[in-house]
C-alpha cells in the first residue's frame, strides 16, 4: 500500500490557471505573482514566495488580459494597483515557444 502511494506522487506537476486565456497549465510553464503587503504585486521568479498567487501564460494576449487591475484585483481578493515595475518585470522574463 505503501509502494503504491509513492508511485503516484512520482512524476506530479500541479496545473493553475492562467488569468488571461483561462487555461489549465502546468505550474512551470506559467508566471507567478504574488502580492505582497506593503509592496503591492511582485513577480515570484522562483515561485516559492509565501502568499497567494495568480498566474498568467508568458504570451502578449494573456500578459495584456490578465495585467488588468480587475482580474489581479479578483484573483487576490484585494483592490491592488498595477504599476509599471511589474509590467517591466515580466517583460525581462524570456518568452517560452
């Protein structure tokens, strides 16, 4: 029984869902913001800061979604405000495919 429940984490990478398009991902394939108090919204480049998160797609059309102060707002359960040290941020990230 044992063997069996240690077979199944093997191999587990967790799915999130993107603020823009909506879609289910892996988590390693997405962006992570998490708000900070005090600090308003960060990019967590090693996704393993403490807090809530939300994620978005590395693509132009999700990046440009899903950076609202709504959906943000929405997904933090808090008002928050978008500065422009954020967009640049992501900006610095490569983009995948």
């Amino acid at each position: 029984m044992t063997e069996r429940r240690l077979m199944t984490k093997v191999g587990h990478t967790p799915l999130r869902r993107c603020l823009g398009c909506r879609k289910r991902r892996r988590k390693d394939e997405l962006i992570r913001l998490v708000f900070v108090e005090g600090r308003s919204v960060v990019v967590d480049v090693v996704q393993r800061m403490s807090g809530r998160g939300a994620y978005l797609c590395n693509d132009d059309r999700c990046l440009r979604i899903g950076l609202n102060a709504k959906a943000i707002s929405n997904a933090f359960r808090k008002r928050v405000v978008i500065d422009e040290n954020l967009r640049k941020s992501i900006e610095t990230i490569p983009q995948k495919g």
